[in-house]
C-alpha cells in the first residue's frame, strides 16, 4: 500500500509529462480576462468561454514584434500603421492563442505557454489556410518540378479576372507597350465573396476548353486576408493544378501569397508585374530586331566570302582536271618512262656483257688443256689405288664379324645358363616358405569362420566355429575347452 502513495511533487511531475506530452502545440480560442502587464514585459490572462477557463502566460521573447504595415502570419496589409498585438490587448477581447500546454509545478496548475496569438477571425483565416498548404503541398501542387515554362511572348492570352477591376486595367495598360502585339480574351471572374471561387473555377475550366489561349493569366488586386480568400481556396488551387495551360498568377500585392500563386506555373508579385513576365518592352524587341538584323549581315557577308573563296577552289581544280590537260599530262609522263626503260635496257645489257666476260675469263683460267691433263692422272692414280685396297679391307671385315658373332653366341648361353640356376633356387626357396609345404609334413592352419587365422587359444573362446586347413582338405571344428601352456612369447619383431 505505501509503495503506492506519491508524494506531492512525484505527482506533479508525473502529470506534467502526461500533459506536455500529449499537447505539444494547440491553437486554443477564448475571451480575455484577468489581464496583467507586470514590470517584466511578460503578460499573464486567462482564455474563457461560457463553461471553463484557463491560465495563460506569454513570455516576453515569445511575443511576436508585429510589423508596422502588414502582419507576415496572415499577410494582412495595413491602410496606416498599427502597433503590436502584446501591446493592445485587453480584458474581454475574444484571441487565438498557439502554444504548448505545461505545468507550473509551485501552484500545482497547467497554463497555456503561448507563442503566437491573433484577434480570432484572423487567427482562424490562417489556421485553416495552413492546414490547406499543408494537404496541398503533400500532394504536389507546389512541387517545382511539375511547374511549366511560360511561351515567349505570347499571342494569345486568356485573362481570368473581374471586368470593372483595377488590375485588368493596370494589366492591359502595360501591356499596349510590350510584346510584338498579342491577342488578350477576357474570362469574367468574380473576386471576392462567396461565390468568387465557383465562378474562377468555371473561367478557368473555359479557358481550357477553348483551347485559344498559349497561357491563362490570374489576377486582381490587393486587399486583406478576408478579400484574397477566395484564392486559398483549395478549388482554386485544384482549377490551376489541372490546367491544360501555363498558368500565370498575380494576386494581390508582392506581399500576398495565395495557394493559387503557389500552385501556378510563374508567380507574379502584382498584376502589373504579371504583364512585364510575360512581354518585354517593344523598345528591347527593336533593339532585338536590330542586333539580328546586324548578326544577319554579317553571317551573310561570311557566307558569300567562304562561298567565293570555294568557287575558286573549284575553278582551279576544274582547270586541272580537264581533259586536254590530262591528256597532255599523261603524254608527258609516257615520254618520261620511256626515256628511263631505255636507259633502263642498256645500263642491263651492258652489266651482262661484263658478268660474261668475266665469267669466261675465269672459265678459261680455271680448266685449261694442262690442268685438265694433272687432274685426269690424279684420278687414274686413286683409282688403282682403291680397286687395290678394297679387296684386302673387305676380307678384314669378314674376318672381325665372324669373331664379334661367336663372341655373341657364347655370351649369350652364359647369361641364358646363370639365369637358368638363379631361377632353380627361387624355385627351391619358394617351396620352402609355401605353407603347404608345412601342410604335408603333418602341420595344420587353424582360422575362424570369418577366415582370421587363429595364433592363440585366447583368441578363441569355447563353442567357436573353427577351421583346420590340412595339406589334402580342411575340417570343420567346435571348441570344447581350452589349455593355455603358460605366458605367451611374444613375437620377434
């Protein structure tokens, strides 16, 4: 039982874990009360409705400095400057607080941390306008590289907008001054209200059935966040993501940021701007003109120039290449090699004229009637001399092959003979180590059935199967009992 009693701060601490851990971040709607402003710049109220209520505390480095013109959490623009939102704050005005929920462990109460806070219709434009960014963005609407390229400037421009509307008048004003001279198709819209949404969806959506336009264009002017909020929208949004067409927005001031401007193709900070994106001033399109026409004349001048210079080329190689020259070169070159085949023939037949003088010279030299007649003796007398050695040498060689064969013969029955007795006793002394030699003498080969020869009687054991191997059979034996004669000898290694 005691090991479940708590103190009073191991309470505590266990619920403020369970509580700032179950609300990390809540947007918390309610009526100001029991506001004070002490010396440290902090502010401590409490949040009401008709049924509860709740202690709340903003810290001094959480409190937002506003802007002096405009609010950047909601993008609200201001007619005149305005100041922060910690600074007029009062009891009974209805707020949005964003924060986490924590427990102040000396009092033993939970509060409100607050980090943001806005007057409650705002707070809640851009609660819901968060919430839509984010669905949206997890599907791609904002994706960059989804976003398509605007045509250079465009003839044909669908312009979703309200007719009587500032913005198409300070669009199409611009843009009487640019561009090359483009066709603009005015898609009537409303842009503001309840219904502004429907009717953009339905411009954009006949804008692309038409199929006239190269690219939708989508603006009005600024306002507050109230105002633009047909183009947060996720309609809108939806229209512009499935646009066949690039979609060009411009909604609002610079500072104004709608799904519909982050879902286009090209965002444009105003309408204006939207007009100078998509045509340059006719000034730069001259000056365009004129550098090309510039470029022209001078890639026409390097043309003609390499052109000519080929046609040159051509001539020269056309003269070379005709007929009556070629013929004239080819009879030049005919005369050239028939000159050189016959100086050619001569210089030939003059060194075989030498060769043969030379060689008849030496011819001559070499076997005259003289020499003829030594060489002629030289022979006779080899001759005699070898029909007189040839008898008296081939009786000497009959002679030494009849010895070297009797020699043969009597090596030959020796080895024949000293084999013979080495293979009488191999013969002796393999019959002297065969066991049936010992068989015949009267010895007998005992083994096991399985065919292990039996060298002691403790190997067997009474009632064994044995077999007596004899020198003319074998015979079948049981042991009926043994008779060990003493220590077994061993064997000599």
């Amino acid at each position: 039982m005691e090991a479940a009693i708590l103190t009073v701060r191991e309470l505590t601490e266990r619920l403020r874990k369970t509580i700032e851990g179950n609300f990390p971040f809540v947007w918390v709607r309610g009526e100001v009360s029991n506001l004070s402003r002490p010396a440290s710049g902090h502010l401590y109220f409490s949040l009401k409705d008709q049924d509860a209520q709740m202690q709340c505390v903003w810290f001094q480095y959480m409190q937002r400095r506003q802007h002096q013109h405009f609010d950047p959490l909601t993008g609200e623009v201001f007619d005149k400057p305005r100041p922060p939102l910690p600074e007029i704050v009062q009891n009974g005005q209805e707020l949005l607080c964003a924060g986490r929920i924590g427990v102040y462990a000396p009092r033993g109460q939970y509060q409100l941390m607050v980090e943001m806070a806005q007057p409650a219709g705002q707070g809640l434009l851009a609660k819901a306008l968060e919430e839509s960014r984010r669905r949206l963005a997890a599907q791609g609407f904002f994706a960059l590289e989804r976003k398509r390229r605007l045509p250079p400037d465009p003839q044909r421009v669908a312009v979703v907008t309200s007719p009587r509307g500032a913005a198409l008048q300070d669009f199409l004003e611009l843009a009487r001054g640019r561009g090359s001279g483009a066709r603009i198709r005015i898609f009537p819209a409303l842009m503001q209200g309840e219904e502004a949404a429907p009717s953009i969806v339905r411009a954009m959506s006949e804008a692309n059935e038409q199929e006239w336009a190269q690219v939708i264009v989508l603006i009005r002017g600024g306002g507050s966040l109230e105002d633009l909020w047909a183009f947060n929208e996720e309609s809108v949004a939806q229209a512009v993501f499935c646009s066949r067409l690039p979609v060009l927005a411009g909604v609002g001031h610079e500072v104004d940021t709608t799904l519909a401007d982050m879902t286009a193709d090209v965002r444009a900070a105003t309408p204006s701007h939207a007009a100078q994106i998509l045509w340059p001033l006719r000034s730069e399109l001259a000056q365009r003109v004129d550098e090309a026409a510039l470029a022209l004349r001078r890639v026409t001048k390097r043309c003609v120039d390499m052109y000519g210079y080929k046609l040159e080329r051509c001539e020269s190689a056309l003269r070379w290449l005709s007929p009556l020259r070629s013929h004239k070169r080819l009879a030049d070159q005919v005369g050239a090699l028939e000159a050189s085949l016959r100086r050619a023939a001569a210089r030939w037949l003059d060194e075989k004229e030498i060769r043969c003088a030379r060689f008849e010279q030496s011819r001559l030299a070499a076997w005259d009637a003289e020499k003829i007649g030594m060489l002629g003796a030289r022979l006779a007398v080899l001759e005699g001399a070898l029909c007189h050695a040839l008898p008296s040498l081939l009786e000497k060689k009959e002679k030494f092959l009849a010895l070297a064969t009797q020699s043969l013969h009597a090596a030959g029955a020796a080895v024949h003979l000293s084999f013979a007795h080495r293979l009488d006793g191999l013969a002796s002394a393999l019959e002297g180590a065969s066991p049936l030699a010992l068989l015949g003498r009267g010895y007998a080969f005992v083994r096991t059935r399985e065919g292990t020869p039996v060298r002691s009687v403790r190997a067997v054991s009474p009632g064994e199967k044995l077999d007596i191997c004899l020198h003319d059979g074998s015979l079948e034996a049981v042991v009926s009992g043994l008779s060990p004669t003493g220590k077994t000898q061993k064997r000599k290694g």
